[in-house]
C-alpha cells in the first residue's frame, strides 16, 4: 500500500521525561569522626546520618506531606576501623528506623534494619604484574543474616534492601 518512503505516514512521539512535582525536604545531617593512634595501628571510628524533620512533594498544584506515606526518618552509619601496617579491618553499622505506615492492611508500622558489614583490606607491598597500588578485599555484608522488615504490600520489603548475607572478594590496582 506505501510503496514510496515519500508518500508514507509517519507518527513521532516524543518521549521525554517531564519533571511533574518537586520534592522539599527539611532535616538535620551530622558527621562526627575520631582518629587516634595506637600501639596497634590507626583507630577509626565515625558517625554519619540524616534526620528528616519533613518531607513535602509538590505535584502540579498541590502540595502533599509524605512523612505519614513512607520512609525512615532516621538514617545512621556509624563505622569502626583499624589500620595496622599494610591491614584495614572496618565494622560498619547502617540503621534505618522504623516508620508508621498507614493504608496498609493488617499492619500499622515497618520495623527497623541496622544490618552490620565488615570489611578485611590488604594493600600489597610489591607491585603485582607491574602495577602499583594493588589491593585485595574481603567483604561480608549483613553478617548476622537479618531479614529486612516486612510490609504487607508489593515489594513487600519495608525497610532495607539485603536479603540475605553477601560475600565480595575485590582486587584494585591503579596505574
């Protein structure tokens, strides 16, 4: 029927994303840190997080809170790490408190996640392959296996994101 490119029908759509709200949020972040020298290496230990007083989205014209809808309010890192010669060994904390949540049936709030990670780092004295700088890693996330809290809706995953306990093995070299 459209034998001739000329004469063909053509449809363009233009798909381009379009930014329809904003979000605005009010808080309190913190980073605390302290380093200290010891017969047994550098000791590390640091505090970061947020905490959200309030979260507002506006949509077109209309201005929603979304504190009541979802999200922790408290988010916290804190870290503890030793370096002792060519070692670096890191425990590291991630807390995310619970919230309340409303609309969702047989449940009134999501419980909090605070999976603990570790972290074994070795920097080679000799250059490997010619490279320098090289690195071997050793990481375990969620040590103790805790499951993320539980919501009673798609995704069904409240508060975290790890399930299970994760193993990475990590080589780095910069040249």
């Amino acid at each position: 029927m459209y034998d001739n490119p000329a004469t063909t029908p053509w449809v363009v759509i233009d798909a381009e994303g379009t930014n329809f709200g904003s979000m605005y949020t009010d808080g309190i972040d913190f980073n605390a840190q302290y380093d200290r020298r010891t017969p047994f290496g550098e000791l590390l230990a640091t505090a970061q997080g947020t905490y959200s007083l309030q979260r507002k989205q506006s949509q077109l014209t209309r201005m929603v809170s979304l504190l009541r809808l979802s999200g922790s309010r408290l988010l916290v890192r804190g870290t503890l790490g030793d370096q002792y010669h060519r070692w670096f060994v890191r425990f590291a904390v991630d807390y995310s408190s619970g919230y309340p949540v409303f609309s969702v049936p047989d449940q009134n709030r999501v419980g909090a996640f605070h999976p603990v990670n570790a972290t074994v780092t070795y920097r080679m004295k000799r250059h490997v392959f010619g490279v320098k700088h090289t690195l071997l890693m050793f990481k375990v996330e969620n040590i103790a296996n805790e499951n993320p809290s539980y919501l009673n809706e798609p995704p069904f995953v409240g508060n975290g994101n790890m399930l299970g306990r994760l193993f990475e093995v990590g080589f780095t070299a910069k040249y």
